[in-house]
C-alpha cells in the first residue's frame, strides 16, 4: 500500500506523469481502505486530489480534497489541525480556476 503511494507521490507526479500518478493513487487509496489504513487512505485521496488538479480535473479534485479532509478529521488525524487550512487552499486555487464556490 505504501509503495504504490511512494510512487504516484515521489516519482510521478515530481516527474509530471500525471496519468500514471493518478493510476497509482487511486490504487493506493483502494488498497488502503481494503486493509483499513486510513491515515494512509486520506493521503493517497489528497495526492490523487493534486494529480487530479495538475490535469484540469477541478470537479474531481475538488471531491476528492473533501474526502481527504473528511478522513483525516474523522480519525482526529494528527494532520487534522493542518489539514483543513491546506485543503482550503487547494479548494481556493479550484474556485480563482472555474470561477465556482
């Protein structure tokens, strides 16, 4: 599970392979929430959110920043407390882009 993480966040998307980070995330956050690795779950969600954002997917960026968040207050996530102002500047950056709240 964290391998496939590892990839999509440190080699794909820092190489602007977006397509194939999105292909690793995404199996990342489903191999985390089959194992019930949560934390892990919400990561893979808000670095699929980025990859999503870096090809103009605003709607599914949008969701998927949302879930991260979700997760992280839900399991009083350490990242929690910094979570949220993150995810609003992501969410900021989604609505300057399609003019949307």
């Amino acid at each position: 599970v964290t391998a496939r993480f590892e990839l999509g966040r440190d080699v794909l998307v820092l190489r602007g392979r977006n397509e194939d980070a999105i292909r690793e995330l995404s199996r990342s956050v489903e191999d985390a929430q089959r194992v019930g690795e949560r934390h892990l779950q919400a990561e893979s969600l808000g670095k699929l959110g980025e990859a999503y954002l870096a090809t103009g997917r605003m709607d599914q960026a949008r969701q998927l920043f949302e879930q991260a968040l979700g997760i992280h207050r839900e399991i009083g996530d350490r990242f929690a407390h910094v979570a949220p102002s993150y995810f609003e500047t992501q969410k900021q950056i989604l609505r300057r882009i399609t003019g949307r709240p």
